[in-house]
C-alpha cells in the first residue's frame, strides 16, 4: 500500500492519543461524578460524621495528566524504536511468527527454585513482629523474580513433557491446547506471571486491610480500657488516685468504674522448662521473646472480685507460654514458687492497658501474695514497676472529647507539682481522643486496602480478558482450518476449556500458595498494628480467598465464552 514507517509511526501515535485521551477523559470524569460518595465512603469506615463534601481539585488533575501524558511519551517512543528497527517483511511476518523459545531453561528453573525456597523459608522463619517486617520486601522480590523464571522456564518444560507424552498429545483437544501454547510460550509465561502476582497483591491487601479494621475494637478495649488514663513513674498509688478523683471533682464528672494499682514487668533471658532466668539489671535494648507481668494480690482480688488464697512463695498463674501450662511449679533465678492456681482468663482486659500484646505472643501474668516483698527479692534484676489508673465516667463521647485537651494539660501541671525530682505522670490523653484517632488510621487502611484491590483486581481481570481475546483472533484461521477438516463444535468445546482452565487457573493456584507462605510473616507484622486475634485473621483470610475465588471463576466463565464466540465459524 506504500506505507513507509514514518506513516506507520504516526498511526501508533494516533491511536495511542485517542486511546490515551478516552481513558484519562473517563477516568477523571468518573472520579469527578463520585467524588462525593467516595469521600462519604471514607468517613464512614474511619467513623466520623458522614458529610457529601467535594474534594475535586484542579491540582491533581493537572498532575494527572502529567504523569499519563509522560507514560503516552514513553510508548510512543518506545513503539517508534521497534518500528524503525524492524523491515517491512518483518512487520508482515510478525504476527504468526510466534514466541521463540527461550533459552537457559534449566538455569532459569534453578534460579526459581532457589529464589522461591529462599523467599518461603524467610517468611516462615521469622520469629517476631520487627524482624518481620524487615524481611518481608526481600522475601517478596524473591518470590516475584521466582515466579517470573519458574513461569518463563517451567511452563515451556512442562509442556514439552507433555509432548513427549504419547497417550495424551496424540488427542485432538490436547494437542491442539498444548500446540497453541507452545506458540506462544513466551507470552503466556510473562502474563501467567505477571497475573499471579496481581492476583497475590489482592489477597494479601484485602485480607490485611480487613483484618486490621475488624481487629480494631479488640486492640481499642486492650489498650483504652477506660475512659481517662494515666502512667506514671516514681510516685505512689494515693498520687493517681488523687489525679483522677479531683479531676472529675472539677469536671462535675461521674465516676462510673476506677483502676487504680502499680505492678512489675520483667523479660526473661533464658527458659529451661520451668526454669526462668531473668534479664541482670542494666540490660537494655532487648527484646524478650516471654514476659512477665506482676500483680499483687489484693489488686488482683478488686479487678476480678474473686478472692485468691496466697502465702509464702505461692503464686497465681496466667499462662500463655505452653512450657508453663499445667505446671504446679516454677523457678526463677533459683528460687522455686508454687503455683496456688492456675488462672484462666485475661483479667488485665477492661482493667488495664497491656501494650505488650503488640511486641510479643508470649506474655504471662503472675499474682503474689506481696508485690513490695517479692521486687525486694530481686533488687539485681531488670524488674520494672509501673503505676497506672483509669477511670470511665458517664459523660457522653462528644463531652469526652472536648476534655481530651484539657484533661492532658491538667496531667502535666499535676506531674509539675509533685514533690519528687524523678515523679512524674504522662499519658493524660482521653481514650476518646485516641480511639477517634485510631477510628480515623484504621478506616484510612481498609479504604486504601479497598482500592487497591479494586485496581489490582481490575489490572488483573484486564490481563486476562484482552490476554484470551487477543489470542482468540489469533487461533481464529488455526481453528477454522481444524474445523474444515472435521472437527466438530463438542471438540471444540472441549479444547478450548481445556486450553483456557490451564492459563486462567495456574496463577490462581500459585497465588494462594504465596498466601499461604507469606501467612505467619503477615500474622507478624499485622501484630505490630494490634491484629492480636489469630482465629479472626484466618476466618478474614479464608473469606477473601473464596470471594476472591469465585470472582475468578466469574471471570473464566466470561472470557471462555468470548474466546470461543471467536474462534467458531
């Protein structure tokens, strides 16, 4: 027709602006007519009064069409270089000229292997929330770049096994799958790849975005037990009783509940069984894998009203380190307690705020007959004790909140005013104040969770619609000739499902498998968020997975039909 590649060059930069010009046009159009109820979305996850407020600025559509008109740049170039390198007979030829194989099969397939393993042995090995989070970016790359070799190189290997295969290539619907496969290895292998790994992007975003907002008011009632807290150091029990009582006084506030009490923390250094070992005094910058918590009796009795028989070197006992369960003694640093009852539930929980549930799994609660006594045993040990009191008042949520401000600064003027050079007394924040904080940080992730999974999601479903269809019309003159020569709409059927279940559900299969790896690291690092409960995370993850399953399913049946209104006559 005469065409030269100039010609050609201005055809692919028509096509791309008008692409281009659609997509952007629609997208912020459509952003544009939803803004409203998006931003309403917004609020209501983070719990704040809903309100129908635009948030359109002419801004971020400036940068918008900055950022795509430099992606439309670079496409337009890089299609110019591919033009200009090719020749005429190239370009005719370069539709059924097919995927050449690719080289250092094996090499490429060892390289997977060891990235995978190595990628799956560090999440799996991992052992507290820090060191998770630290390993988690190279474990993914690892399993990202395994995933593209074992892709790139495993399916071409497979799927010569499988002609070598006499019994099942010699069928007319395998052999006509495994054909138009091997075609195309190279381009499969990459959109294979590339569909996994969108695939595990929405699994692991969803089901960690909506773990954390569904843990959120597990992690609040831990933390914020009461209304109105306190912590303090070097003072005494009467100090924050005193704070509390005379604030409320000043307020006309009424105290509905109040905890008031001091207890012990310490770390151990080593466990033998039931041999503890605690850190010397003057350790610092460690992190315990097991902690302790001490009580004193009495405190323990008016958080729990349930009265507790101790004397001499008895203890009670919540475990959560299954060492320690069942056990009717105990040692530490040598000296030997015996374990008057072993208690069952968390009696800290509505009492007192434990931030330890966030550091490590492994923490226990002790209960003595004298706190004083037993800290006067240990004097060369690194024991800690804290102050804390709490109180819940019946003001409404709106009235607290208004107090939060001045509730802080009457602390600060009543750490000022004691008598001690070393007292002090912090954390004079209303619970109201934190949690809406925490509302508004824990609705922003499931809202960034959402979309992201909507824009994994629909890359994924995009790559493999246009994928199938895009390979349709290729097939299309292969499977008319086949159809000329006798073979029949059953049989075609039935190597088109055969073909499509092999390319739509391999990555499915590989994504729940780096799911199911990346699981405990991902339980870890949830932790450092206040994901505590176990059994709701799995629930939450096996939940997205089916849902995440069936859109997939949806998906297939889709494309399955369009591939093969394509391909018949």
């Amino acid at each position: 027709l005469g065409l030269e590649k100039r010609h050609l060059i201005g055809m692919t930069f028509k096509e791309l602006l008008i692409f281009g010009l659609v997509t952007v046009t629609a997208g912020i159009g459509i952003g544009a007519l939803f803004d409203n109820l998006i931003f309403a979305l917004l609020l209501k996850l983070a719990k704040m009064k809903v309100e129908l407020v635009a948030t359109f600025q002419w801004s971020v559509v400036f940068s918008i069409l900055l950022v795509f008109g430099l992606v439309f740049l670079v496409l337009v170039f890089l299609n110019a270089i591919r033009i200009i390198r090719m020749d005429a007979l190239q370009l005719s030829r370069e539709k059924s000229k097919g995927e050449k194989k690719g080289r250092f099969l094996v090499l490429q397939t060892l390289v997977g292997l060891i990235a995978l393993g190595s990628g799956y042995y560090l999440a799996q090995s991992v052992k507290d929330p820090i060191s998770a989070t630290l390993t988690f970016f190279i474990a993914v790359m690892l399993v990202i770049v395994a995933t593209y070799l074992l892709f790139n190189a495993g399916i071409t290997v497979f799927l010569q096994l499988l002609k070598k295969n006499k019994r099942y290539y010699y069928k007319p619907n395998n052999l006509i799958s495994v054909s138009n496969l091997i075609f195309r290895m190279k381009k499969n292998a990459v959109g294979l790849a590339t569909i996994t790994i969108l695939s595990t992007m929405v699994l692991v975003t969803m089901s960690a975005a909506t773990s954390i907002y569904n843990g959120s008011e597990n992690i609040k009632n831990i933390m914020y037990p009461h209304d109105f807290d306190v912590k303090g150091q070097n003072i005494e029990v009467e100090d924050l009783d005193q704070l509390l009582t005379r604030y409320a006084s000043k307020k006309n506030l009424t105290i509905s509940n109040k905890d008031v009490l001091s207890y012990a923390s310490f770390g151990l250094s080593n466990q033998d069984g039931t041999n503890l070992t605690i850190y010397e005094k003057g350790k610092t910058n460690v992190l315990p894998k097991t902690v302790f918590l001490v009580f004193d009796k009495k405190d323990y009795e008016k958080m729990t009203g349930q009265k507790l028989n101790l004397s001499g070197n008895e203890v009670g006992l919540w475990a959560r380190n299954e060492q320690l369960k069942g056990q009717k003694a105990i040692s530490l640093n040598n000296q030997n307690y015996t374990i008057k009852q072993e208690i069952q539930q968390d009696f800290l929980r509505d009492h007192v705020s434990n931030q330890y549930v966030l550091l490590v799994s492994d923490y226990n609660y002790l209960v003595v007959p004298n706190l004083q006594n037993f800290l006067d045993q240990y004097q060369d040990s690194a024991i800690y004790t804290q102050f804390y009191g709490g109180m819940d008042v019946t003001a409404s949520q709106e009235e607290q909140l208004k107090l939060a401000d001045d509730f802080d600064a009457y602390v600060n003027n009543f750490s000022h005013n004691l008598q001690r050079e070393d007292a002090m007394v912090y954390g004079g924040n209303g619970a109201s104040d934190a949690i809406a904080q925490m509302n508004a940080f824990f609705g922003g992730i499931l809202f960034i969770g959402i979309f992201l999974s909507i824009i994994f999601m629909m890359g994924t479903v995009l790559v493999i619609y246009y994928k199938q269809i895009s390979e349709g019309y290729e097939d299309r003159e292969r499977f008319v000739i086949l159809q000329k020569v006798g073979l029949d709409q059953k049989q075609i059927k039935q190597t088109i499902n055969k073909q499509v279940l092999t390319v739509f559900f391999l990555p499915v299969i590989f994504a729940f498998l780096h799911l199911a790896f990346a699981y405990h690291m991902l339980s870890l690092i949830l932790k450092v968020i206040g994901v505590v409960d176990t059994a709701m995370m799995l629930n939450v993850t096996l939940s997205i997975c089916g849902i995440f399953a069936l859109i997939y399913v949806l998906i297939f049946m889709i494309t399955s039909r369009s591939y093969r209104k394509i391909i018949q006559l």
